[in-house]
C-alpha cells in the first residue's frame, strides 16, 4: 500500500491578490495525521478480492483463458488460485499457466495441489518444481480418489490427508531454507503461504459432516494452514454457520467464502452434481421464469450479489470466486457488490430477494472482518 501525500487547497476569492501572491495555506499536523490515518485504516480493512481458475483443457481454448485473465487483471485482486486436477492429471497445464501469470501479469497465483494417490517422494519433487518456478502460495487439498475405480487403494507411500499435506509444504520449505542461505532470506522476503478447503456442508467426496471437516479444519490449521477458502454455498447461514463452529472448536485462521456467480442454471446443477451443494428451488425458478438471456443474467448477478453482502455483513474477510474461466458473470458480481477494485461500500440496491435475503436498499454498516 502506498499513502500519496495531499496538498490541501483553499477558495481565492475574487477579491483576493492572485495565486502566486497569496501565502501557502496551513493545515495542522495533527489533520493531516488524521486524514492518512483514516485512508490507510480504509485501505487495509476492504475485504479481498480473489479468482479461480483452471488451465485449459484444449490449445483452442487458451485465448479465451488469457482474455479472461487480463480482464480480471484490471480490478487489482489480492491473488488467483489455478487449479490441478485430481491425482495430478493437469500437472504440467496446471506449471504452465503459473508460470505464466507470473512471468506476464501482475497477479499473485496460489497453486492448488493435491496429493491423493500421490507418493510422499513424487508430491516433493512436484512442491520442488513450483518453488523453482518461484510459485511462493499453494492450496492444499487431499483431492478426491478417481472416479469409476471401485478397487482403488492410496498409495502405500503416499500422503493421505490434506494435513499431512500441509506438514509436508512446510517441511520441504525448511529443507529447502536449510541447504541454501539465499533461499532462507528469499524466505523471509516472501514467507511461503498455505491455503486450505473448508466445507460449509460437510466434505459430499468423503461423506463427512460439518462437525467432521471442523476438526479437520483445526487438524490443518495445527499443520501450518495460513488460511481456508470454503467450497461454494448457496446461502449465507451455510458460511456463517461454519465460521461459528470453526471458532469455537479453536480454529482461528480466516476462512474466505468461495462464491459461483449465480447466473447459468445450468452450471449450478452441474455444480450441485459435483459437489452435492443443492441450489435452492427458489433461485432456479427466478432464473428459469424467463427466456431472455439478458434479464437471466441481471436476476443471477442480483441473487449473487445478495450472498456477498450477507456474508461480508456477517463478517466475511472477502470473497473468492469461481469464474469457470470466465470474466463477465465474475466483474458483473462485484461490481454490483461495489467490490470492484476490492473496494466496497454500500450494498447495490435490488429488487430480487432470494429466501434469507437482503431487502432491496438495504445499506451494510456491519465493520468487516469480524470473522476473519
């Protein structure tokens, strides 16, 4: 954060000598501490802004990706998270577009990593490649077992929960700090960041309940998590309801509420399909009374909007979204959430309220961060 120094100006009146003539004006100190004060006070409480994406799954759907980034790119976010497929299967695509954020942009990307079915000795070599590649941020995730393989064993040798995972990140970076005293004060430069998934529902791959994933929420927190980003929700109680037990079983990291822009009735059911999230009847239906692409598109943007002030009324740190690679329905979200350029202050109004919603007009004076 930069503070840029204001000169303070005053009226001439007509009657006054000109400019050049009249003498500086004065503001006292005490005022001018004040003023940055409450701009920096400002500047460090707006919520985060962050994006996920994944790498294409074709050369032909590269350009699009890459358009996609650069309007993202415009709206400052704090970081972007890149996807890797289960069992490592995007790990090459997954290095490329890394690579490439950080060498041609000035994002900040978090690489995701999973380790199910993966040997401890083969997700090293893997951490090794990103840190090489001066990847500095990594979600750590168990991942799931590959699907249609009912005889499908973890690897002896392997790594199996996404804490033991979060142990490991932390170890090879102490290895690593250890061999080479230029990289332990890089290190300190730019500590090494681990993110973690947290389930407002429960874990739907493992079966696992909300109590579950809290536990082992705190079990990830022990191992060296800086912070959680949560599996997509429809409504807000589902977050808020999972920071409240997280808290109270002694987990204190920030969680940070992932959000899929309301906008493609399709999708959402394709969303629900995966994760065993349901989208409320109620959405669907505003979404699906109307045949025009556009005003499906403003009630989707409205819906969603909702969900983000209630959670950053609740106390939310920010909002990660998932873009499907895919700009439009994303800025369109935060836009109307006056998140753009991670700034917020009102709520927009609207005129769509879905169950639990917000009134339209309704102004936010909840402080942030109260959750984090």
């Amino acid at each position: 954060m930069s503070v840029v120094a204001e000169i303070p100006t005053t009226a001439v009146p007509t009657s006054a000598p000109p400019p050049s003539a009249a003498p500086a004006p004065t503001v006292p100190e005490h005022s001018r501490v004040a003023r940055r004060r409450s701009e920096q006070a400002g500047a460090l409480d707006r919520p985060t802004v962050s994006f996920e994406l994944f790498p294409p799954r074709n050369p032909d759907a590269a350009p699009r990706l890459w358009a996609t980034v650069r309007e993202l790119e415009t709206v400052e976010p704090d970081f972007v998270s890149v996807t890797y497929g289960a069992s490592g299967h995007t790990r090459q695509t997954t290095r490329a577009l890394v690579r490439r954020l950080l060498r041609e942009t000035s994002l900040n990307p978090i690489a995701h990593l999973t380790c199910v079915g993966t040997s401890r000795e083969e997700v090293t070599t893997i951490v090794e490649e990103f840190l090489d590649e001066g990847v500095r941020a990594f979600l750590a995730l168990r991942g799931d077992p590959p699907a249609g393989e009912p005889d499908w064993r973890p690897h002896p040798q392997g790594v199996h929960t996404a804490a033991e995972l979060v142990e490991l990140l932390r170890d090879i970076e102490r290895r690593r700090c250890g061999r080479s005293a230029a990289q332990a004060v890089r290190a300190r430069v730019r500590p090494l960041s681990v993110a973690v998934a947290a389930f407002p529902r429960g874990n739907h791959a493992t079966g696992g309940t909300r109590a579950q994933d809290v536990q082992a929420l705190l079990a990830k927190q022990e191992a060296g998590a800086d912070f959680a980003i949560s599996q997509v929700f429809f409504d807000a109680e589902a977050y808020l309801g999972l920071v409240a037990e997280a808290r109270t079983a002694g987990v204190t990291i920030p969680i940070v509420p992932g959000i899929i822009p309301t906008t493609d009735p399709e999708r959402l059911l394709r969303v629900q399909e995966l994760t065993g999230v349901p989208v409320p009847g109620r959405l669907l239906d505003v979404l699906g009374s109307t045949d025009d692409p556009v005003e499906r598109h403003r009630r989707g943007t409205q819906a969603g909007v909702d969900l983000v002030n209630r959670v950053l009324d609740g106390g939310a740190p920010g909002v990660h979204v998932y873009t499907f690679n895919k700009h439009e329905a994303a800025l369109d979200l935060l836009d109307g959430a006056d998140l753009v350029g991670g700034r917020r202050s009102a709520v927009a109004p609207h005129d769509l309220t879905v169950p639990g919603g917000t009134p339209a007009g309704t102004t936010t004076t909840t402080p942030r961060g109260t959750l984090s």
